[in-house]
C-alpha cells in the first residue's frame, strides 16, 4: 500500500511515521500529479485556512477533488474541513465528504484535552487529541457515525472517505491508520 500524505503545511512528519508503524510506504505529496502513484491520501491537521490557499496556489483542488471522487482519503482536524462538502461561515475546500463542518467548535489553543474514545469497529479506548478542532455538526444521507464525544460527532465515515476532528499521528495507537489503510486495500 502507497498512502499520500498532504505535505503542504500541518502535521506531515508524524503521519508519515505513523503510517509506516502500520507497514504502509509513506509518501509526502506536494503536486497534483504525485496523487496518480498512491492509493490513498491523508490530509493531516494544521490549518486549513494556509493549506486552502497553499493548495491553489500550487493549482492542486481539482486533482484533489478528482481523486476523493472514488479513492481513499482521511482527513484529519484540518484534513476534515478541508473534505467536508459544508464548512459553516465559508466556502467548502475539497468538498466530497457529505459532512457538515464547525471550525474551532472545542475552543482555542489552550483548550486542548486528550480524552478516550469509543470508536466503532476501531477501538474501545482510543487516545484522542483535540487541538483547536472543528466538529461535524451534521452528516448527510448515509454516512456512519464512527464517534461522538458529549453528543459531538467527532469521527465519521462515508463510503470511501473518513475523517476524525482529533489528532490520531499525536498517539501510538495506530487503531484508527490501520483502519483507514483497510479501506485502501
Ligand atoms: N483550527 C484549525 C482549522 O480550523 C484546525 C486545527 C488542527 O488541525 N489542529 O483549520
């Protein structure tokens, strides 16, 4: 398995590492074509605002928008605004995932917590970083609820393409990488 990570801005290193940990080749990607040699793309956290315009500045979108069309991509913190179809207060990014997205919805900085996690069909007890992070304030029409934190959506799935509102490259539990690297098999 090849799996992309989106190595424009956000937390590349760590999900590279992460990533391999699972015994998947790691591949930084920064131009559109890069995305023909992986099967799967992650969009690691950061700042969506800085990787939305780093991403048109390199002319990426509509490549990015044609892979999420029918493979695999996680995207997380960040990485989740950047696939929601709805971003509130602002346009959508890349847009394929049938999820509605709140930016910042748990607080700033200094808010930061990890907390365990029911994830289904991952992990009963998965460490999860929330830093600045946004959350699904709705899902559309068949997409699985994969966590929710206090009545938050904070993890979910829909056909191909899944995103957290958390952090999963800040832990050691690769639970969630593996999950995803499932679903690029
Ligand atoms: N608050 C950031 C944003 O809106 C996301 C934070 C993160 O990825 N840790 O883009």
């Amino acid at each position: 398995m090849k799996i992309g990570v989106l190595a424009l801005q956000g937390a590349v290193t760590e999900h590279i590492k992460a990533i391999e940990a699972c015994g998947s080749e790691a591949i930084p990607i920064k131009t559109a074509t890069q995305l023909q040699s992986i099967d799967g793309l992650l969009l690691p956290g950061g700042e969506s605002t800085a990787m939305r315009r780093l991403i048109y500045y390199g002319n990426m979108l509509p490549a990015l928008q044609a892979f999420a069309e029918s493979k695999p991509v996680f995207g997380t913190c960040a990485g989740l605004i950047l696939l929601a179809s709805s971003v509130e207060g602002e346009e959508a990014h890349i847009g394929q995932m049938n999820i509605t997205a709140r930016r910042n919805a748990f607080g700033r900085q200094i808010h930061s917590f990890e907390t365990p996690l029911v994830i289904k069909g991952v992990s009963d007890n998965f460490p999860a970083v929330f830093i600045r992070a946004p959350k699904i304030a709705s899902v559309g029409e068949g997409v699985e609820i994969l966590a929710t934190l206090d009545g938050d959506i904070v993890c979910a799935r829909d056909r191909h393409l899944l995103a957290c509102s958390f952090h999963p490259e800040l832990t050691k539990d690769y639970s969630l990488m593996s999950y995803f690297i499932e679903m690029c098999k």
